[in-house]
C-alpha cells in the first residue's frame, strides 16, 4: 500500500538524488547543496511504499504575478515517481495532496515548468506562458532603431547585486512572473556555477539607472540569464553593451518574452534570430473565484462561466463572473455563456491564451455568440506574459 505523508527535512537533500533518478541527470559533488535549497523552503510531499519514497513532489509557498495583483502560489517542482512504480496512481495522490494543502494554506494558485506537457492538462494546469530563445551575431557593431539610452553603466558584485537590481526586476514583474527574495537572488539568478550552463563564467551584473543585466561568457558566447529595463532606450542600451563586449562574436539569450523587443529594435533584423519558441508555465487555479475576483480586467463585462473541475469540485459549476473596476464572481444558475475545464479557464487567466483559438479548436464551447471575444478582451493585458525564474 502507498502512503503519502511529509518527507522529514533530514531528507530533503535525499530529494536531489531522487530528481537525477527519475530525469535520467548525471548526480556530480556538490548537487545537493546547489540544486537542493529549493526544498529547505518546500513544503515536501512523499510517496512511500514501506520505508522507500517512491514518489516525490515538493511546492514552494511562493508570490506570482498576475494582471494587477501578486497573489500566493504553490510553486510545483522535484515532481518524480520511480520508474518501478509507475501507472499506480501515485502523482495523482501527491497531486491531490498538494491542491488540499494549498486550499488550506489560502493560496489561489499553484505553477510548474512540465517536464512532460501532456502531463499536467488531466491535474487542472493549462499552460499559460511561452518563451523564446534568441540568437544575435556581434560580430560587427550592432546598430539599432531605438536610441540606447546612454547614461553610465555599472559593473557591481554578485553580494551587492540583488539590493540594487530587485526594485527594477519587481517594477518589471509581468503576470506570469515571480516575486524573488534574496536567497532566491543568491541561489537561482547568482549563483557562482550553473548547471545549466557548463564552462560558462560566474554572473557579470551590469547595472543601467533604468535597469540591468545579468550574463555568462564562454568561447566568445555571451549567455544573458536576465535583462530587465524599464523603457525601451535602456532595454536598447545593455543590449548595445553586450554587443560590445570584447573577445565575443555572439549573444544567447534564452527564455526571453515572446513579444521581446530586441528583434524589432535592431537597424539589421536578420542580425537576431529566434532559434526556439516553448511553453513555460504551468498555471493552476486552486481557487477559481478567489483568483477571478484577484486580478484586474481591461474591459468591463459579465459572463456565466461553467468551469469542469473533477479534481476540486468547489471550483466546479457555473460562475457568474463580473469585470471591470470590481471584479465579483459568485455562483450562477444560469444558462451558461461560455463551458471550459479549469485547465483552460488557468491557460488563459494571464492574458496569453486566446479563448477564441480555443473556442475554434473545440476545446472551449461557446454558448453565447461573440463571448468568447468579448472575454479576451477583458482578459488582455499590454504586455505578454513572462516568467525568467525557471523552479
């Protein structure tokens, strides 16, 4: 018999070891402590069969930005099950104990990067950002349409960094993105070595009055792991600068926005290249009211919403969702404007997702005509939303 129950702290480290199992990750000295300290801030999940975890699942109490508002969120990661006990219903447990752990807790949503996609649509999450992997050729002088804002920049040290950049990351924060703490500044964004980019230097932080950058160089590549301004003629002038930088011939810059400025802002658009277009969250509404009346909508409206929800049935039903400058949404027993499953209602929740495309592929059923129109545009935001902190 599987039981679910907390993994003890003592075994937190253990957790590590269990990831490199069940992804297949070569385990080198050190692992532990680097990729490990997520799960000191976790609430830990375990699946044992006897005395031997067989399944793993660890949510970190986290803020996420949505339109208008930060609300808390169970930050989903370290999900694995061994690959012995497989097609048991153990996830399916462990997920189960996560959405009540988090109703409890008071937080309205929870979020994951999937490793497997086809995954997580079945527990309630919709896949509500995507990202892009941008290659540019520096080889010669990048010109650019946008002029570079060119007031001095700074270079300052991994320990001073987060102090000065946060208050630019937090003004930045598009829905979809995470508010970080200084351990989370340290460990995730500056850390000294990063498993993800093997041979690459420790993090250079450049500093603009606008905004900043933080990147890596190897053999001439420079990797961006974060840039953030807060106008266009900042955002113009770091990536000037890394253009620049002596003895490199290009720049990676992975997981950018998809509606990221810098194709768009170079004189040559053939000198960027989007080498890659992903999904990256993983949205799950835990409290579909609560997280409705949260954020802010960019028209005013109202809409019966009827929301299949196997999972947490006190989302289930229909919903008499009211927009604009204050948002209510109480329960309805009416005829429905729109029918969709809380995964879909989580995939367009930030503004990303078309209700209409979902609507033409049949995945949302359309009772009033136009209401899926008219529910995207309250749902719009300006800006396309944007995680940089992958967990």
């Amino acid at each position: 018999m599987i039981e679910i129950r907390d993994v003890p702290e003592a075994d937190a480290a253990l957790m590590v070891d269990f990831a490199g199992m069940v992804f297949h990750l070569p385990m080198e000295d050190g692992d532990r402590d680097r990729e490990g300290w997520p799960l000191t801030r976790a609430e830990r999940i375990g699946a044992y069969d006897g005395d031997t975890r067989v399944g793993q699942l660890a949510a970190m109490p986290m803020r996420l930005a949505v339109p208008g508002a930060l609300l808390d969120c169970s930050a989903v990661t370290f999900v694995g099950v061994l690959p012995t006990h497989r097609r048991r219903g153990i996830l399916t447990s462990m997920m189960d104990r996560m959405d009540a752990d988090a109703i409890a807790a008071g937080r309205p949503v929870a979020a994951l990067w999937a490793s497997q996609g086809a995954i997580y649509g079945r527990y309630g999450f919709g896949l509500a950002t995507r990202a892009i992997d941008l290659e540019v050729t520096t080889s010669r002088p990048l010109e650019f349409r946008a002029t570079p804002d060119d007031r001095p920049l700074r270079l300052v040290d991994a320990a001073s960094a987060p102090e000065l950049v946060d208050p630019i990351h937090r003004r930045s924060l598009r829905p979809g993105g995470l508010v970080r703490d200084p351990e989370w500044w340290a460990k995730a964004i500056l850390r000294p070595v990063d498993r993800e980019s093997p041979g690459y230097t420790a993090p250079r932080i450049v500093v603009h009055p606008a905004g900043y950058v933080v990147y890596r160089v190897r053999e001439g590549t420079v990797r961006v792991v974060d840039l953030v301004a807060d106008t266009p003629q900042a955002e113009a002038a770091l990536w000037k600068f890394l253009a620049s930088i002596d003895l490199t011939s290009r720049i990676e810059a992975l997981g950018r926005p998809v509606d990221d400025l810098l194709p768009h802002m170079v004189a040559d658009p053939d000198r960027v290249n989007v080498t890659r277009d992903f999904g990256a969250l993983w949205l799950r509404l835990i409290d579909v009211p609560a997280a409705l009346r949260a954020r802010s909508w960019a028209a005013e409206d109202a809409f019966v919403l009827e929301i299949e929800d196997p999972r947490i049935p006190a989302n289930a039903g229909r919903w008499r969702l009211t927009t604009g400058p204050t948002p209510a949404c109480e329960p309805a027993s009416g005829p429905p404007d729109l029918s969709l499953s809380a995964a879909d209602l989580a995939a367009v929740y930030l503004g990303g997702q078309s209700p209409v495309t979902l609507v033409r592929i049949g995945a949302v059923t359309e009772h009033t005509p136009g209401a899926a129109a008219r529910l995207e545009a309250a749902l719009a935001v300006p800006l396309a939303p944007y995680i940089n902190d992958d967990f």
